[in-house]
C-alpha cells in the first residue's frame, strides 16, 4: 500500500479551463496530491460567463462516487458545484461515515454573477453536508446567504463564521474577504478561535477560479496531513500568488495562474 495523498473533487466542469473540476485537479497537482474528480454538472462557460448548465442524474453521480470510493479513497474532498438538493443528499449519503476530511467551497454564484445553485439547495447544504465538513469556505455575498447576517466588518465576519461552525456543525469556517476592501483578509474559526490571514491585493478582472483553487489547495494540503490552519495558511499563499501572476487569457474575468507558485507567465513563454 502506497501513501500517495489523494484528492477527489466532487464539482461542476469548465470547459475554458478556469474552474471548477479543470481548476481543482491543476491545483492538486501543483499542490502535491494525485487528483481525482466527479462531474456534477456539466457548465458551458467562459470568462464572460455562464451560458447553460446541465445537471447530471443522480444515478450517474452516485456511479461515479462509488466507483472512485471502492477503489481508491481519497485522504480528502473537495466539493463545488453541487446544485441540487438530490445530487447535496446523495453526496452527503455516500461520504457520511468515511472519516474522510471534506472541504466544501459552497458554490452558490460564479464571479461573473451567474447562479449556480437552486435556492432549496442552501438549506440542503447546511442540514446535511455541512456536518460532514472539516472545512467550509464561503465568501462574503456566501457567508451573508449562509448566515442571514450582513457582513460589513471583519467583527461581523468573525461572528458569522463562529456561527456557520458552531451553528451548522462545521469543523472550521474560512470565511473570505477578497471582494473586500483593502488587503485581502480572510477569518479562519477553528477550535474556538479566531486567526486573520492577509495577503496584499491584486488589482486584475483575472480572478476566474480563485474560490475553487484555494478550496482545492486546503484539501490538497490537508491530504498531505497538514493541519487545518496550516493548510488554510499555505493555501492562502498559493491562491495569492495565483492571482499577482495573471495569464491574461480570455475576454473577461481571465483565469488565475495555477502554475503561480512556481512559474511567473514570463518563465512559462521562455522556450
């Protein structure tokens, strides 16, 4: 038996390559886990935005979760876009038991403000898949959705964060500030305390992904056996690095630099 860290991302496609399942597994490369991933939905998107969203049957999702989880069993999960309460409780079903660390990035609006979620699906998500997370990840228009709180200081996320933990049964809640103001402040809620970690602000429309990428890089780390402020600490930096190190690719809201902790865009043109 091998000691190989895995990671299965249970989530929704991106055919431009910039998030969702296309996102999470060049994350979990570069981040050191073998990556592995379920589609939910299958998302016809861009930069510009959502155009269409098709919903796979549960009979497919549960197909592919069960084959993954008979053969390989991942050290952690990563979930996205789920968008349904059918596909939320049959998730919840197959991962409940497993002691498997879960992250959910509760993807609920894409960056270019297209829903992705059905609105009974929210309740869904906090009843029964947020029990089952280690750690959750929402940011502020999230947070306020999750909470019914309006987050308008790090005070108030603070509170709306011990809330989602120990209201909603969560292990830590990572509530993010990067559509914020000023630098990018994110509050970590963990065993009864509250940590800040900061990163400067980028000023780029390339932020395409940034939410599936730092919550695919904590499962990353916390495959790996790192602990949760640890592994949310390191994600932090990566995702930071990922958005001040833009591709510029794409009309509108471009994709972050999943090489970015290791490649700057001028390496990657050099031959």
């Amino acid at each position: 038996m091998n000691n190989i860290p895995s990671v299965l991302s249970i989530a929704g496609t991106d055919p431009s390559g910039g998030a969702g399942v296309h996102a999470d597994l060049k994350t979990f490369q570069e981040c050191r886990a073998y990556g592995m991933a379920v589609v939910t939905s299958v998302v016809a998107q861009n930069t510009e935005g959502v155009r269409n969203v098709w919903h796979l049957p549960i009979e497919a999702l549960e197909e592919q979760i069960t084959a993954v989880l008979e053969d390989i069993e991942p050290q952690a999960v990563k979930t996205g876009m789920i968008a349904t309460p059918a596909m939320i409780e049959k998730t919840a079903r197959l991962l409940e038991g497993r002691n498997i660390p879960l992250v959910i990035d509760p993807v609920m609006v894409a960056t270019s403000g297209d829903s992705l979620m059905e609105d009974e699906a929210t309740s869904m998500m906090k009843n029964k898949l947020f029990p089952l997370a280690e750690v959750v990840t929402p940011n502020m228009a999230e947070t306020e959705l999750l909470t019914g709180m309006n987050i308008h200081t790090r005070e108030d996320a603070e509170k709306a964060a011990q809330m989602i933990v120990e209201d909603m049964g969560v292990t830590a809640a990572v509530v993010k500030g990067g559509h914020a103001k000023g630098d990018a402040e994110d509050i970590i809620y963990y065993n009864g305390t509250v940590d800040v970690v900061s990163a400067p602000r980028t000023e780029t429309k390339h932020t395409h992904g940034t939410g599936c990428t730092f919550s695919a890089a904590i499962a990353a780390h916390l495959a790996r056996g790192e602990e949760v402020k640890e592994a949310v600490k390191k994600s932090k930096d990566f995702i930071t690095y990922a958005i001040s190190q833009p591709l510029g690719l794409g009309k509108g809201n471009g994709p972050v630099n999943h090489w970015g902790s290791r490649l700057t865009v001028e390496e990657l043109l050099k031959k």
